[in-house]
C-alpha cells in the first residue's frame, strides 16, 4: 500500500545517510522502524503486571492504575519522607 507520511528534514536526512551507510533502501529502513516500534509496545503491553489480590478489596484508590514503578518506590519510600 502506498501512503503519504510527513517526516521532518533531519530525521529523513538520518535516515538515508544510515541506509546509504548499510545498503539499505528508504523502504526498508522505515518499514523496520514501525516493526521495531511495534514490537516495542507488544513487550511494553506483556509487561504490564496484573497483581492478584487475596482477601482483599484490591488496591486502594490511591494506587488503581499506578505503574508497578510507583507501587515498588511506595513499598521502599522511607518513612517520614
């Protein structure tokens, strides 16, 4: 499918001196790109930890959707701080 993408001047200019550089075509080094980015937000979604919950309510309204970085630096804040 042919399609119309609007890529600034730099990124382009990156592009093409990299494709040059490794023999590559224009093609082939955005078609790349978009199967890296996503591949990048497959792994991104797997990552994604769902915390079984025991006896409980779940997590409190504070943390329902946090990050598990937030979580973990709330279990290792020190206290007072």
């Amino acid at each position: 499918m042919k399609t119309t993408v609007e890529i600034p001047d730099e990124l382009i200019r990156q592009v093409r001196r990299v494709a040059q550089r490794e023999g590559a075509s224009l093609r082939a080094m955005v078609e790349e790109g978009l199967q890296r980015s996503l591949e990048a937000r497959r792994q991104a979604v797997r990552q994604q930890l769902d915390f079984p919950v025991y006896g409980g309510s779940g997590a409190t309204h504070e943390f329902q959707g946090a990050s598990w970085s937030r979580i973990r630096d709330e279990i290792y804040r020190e206290p007072g701080a």
